[in-house]
C-alpha cells in the first residue's frame, strides 16, 4: 500500500472517530405487522390487517398505523406527541378519541391514554420485547360505544 492511500485511510477513520454520530434508535420505532394468531379482540372482531409504522427517541413518539377492519373499510389513524403526558391530536383513532397522551415507563415500555375531550377511553401499554422482535400492546378501556375493551395486540418486527 502507498503512503498516500495509507494517510487518505487513517484521515478517513479519524473524520469518522471525532465526528456526530446519530442518536441510536429506540426499540420502539420500525414497521411493526399485527400477528392475528397471538392477538386477542375483546370485544371483537379482530382488524383483518393493522400496519404501525413508528418513529422514536428519547424526547417523543410518532405514529402512523393503516389497515383493514373487519368489515373490509380501510383505516388509518396518526399522531405526534412528545413523553411528557400533555394531550396531543390524534385523528383518526377506531374508538373516537381525538387526543393522546405518551409517557415513557422504561426502555422497552411506553404508555398512552386516549381521550375524548378530557375523557380517558382508553389507556394502552406497550412493551417491546428484550429481542426487539416483538411488540404488544394492551388497551384497557371502553370503546366508541361504550363497550368495555381488554385487548392485547401483538405485533412483529417487519
């Protein structure tokens, strides 16, 4: 090896030792696919697919999901909100909250609570495995009419 190729690489690690490197990226975010086998409706019936892609670090949480209901109509919820519990707009959500809430519990556990008006309908933990493959989310709560919801929804990393 030359000299000068020797010099352009040692020049090159130093750049790259000193410079910003990006934040690292939550175990929350990534595309996440609904796994209907492990996910159970109460009340039901079950979405016949739910899609949530998520963007995550340390100071909030962005959420765009879409799917299918199941009666076959095509759905899509979404909103931004940062981890520090004030209420956020959140259209579209199945169960007719218009905001949201997010709190971080830990590192693999996040909590939101959706409201209508200053109402609580539903609050939703959610849990990132340790492996990072997996994530579940539990709503607790009561649906757009009123029903009461326990569902427990699993998801796998796409």
């Amino acid at each position: 090896m030359n000299r000068i190729a020797v010099f352009a690489t040692m020049a090159l690690l130093v750049v790259f030792a000193f410079s910003p490197s990006a934040p690292a990226s939550d175990v929350q975010s990534g595309t996440w696919k609904m796994n209907p086998a492990k996910s159970k409706y109460n009340p039901g019936p079950a979405p016949k697919s739910l899609t949530v892609r998520i963007e995550s670090d340390e100071n909030g949480f962005k959420l765009d999901s879409e799917g299918v209901d199941a009666n076959g109509h095509s759905f899509h919820a979404h909103f931004e909100a940062k981890f520090d519990g004030k209420d956020y707009p959140a259209p579209g959500l199945p169960n007719g909250a218009d905001t949201v809430s997010v709190k971080r519990l830990n590192d693999h556990t996040i909590q939101s609570s959706q409201k209508k008006g200053s109402e609580v309908l539903v609050t939703v933990t959610v849990v990132v495995s340790k492996d990072g493959k997996t994530r579940t989310s539990t709503y607790e709560g009561k649906d757009a009419q009123g029903h009461t919801v326990h569902q427990v929804v699993v998801y796998d990393r796409e």
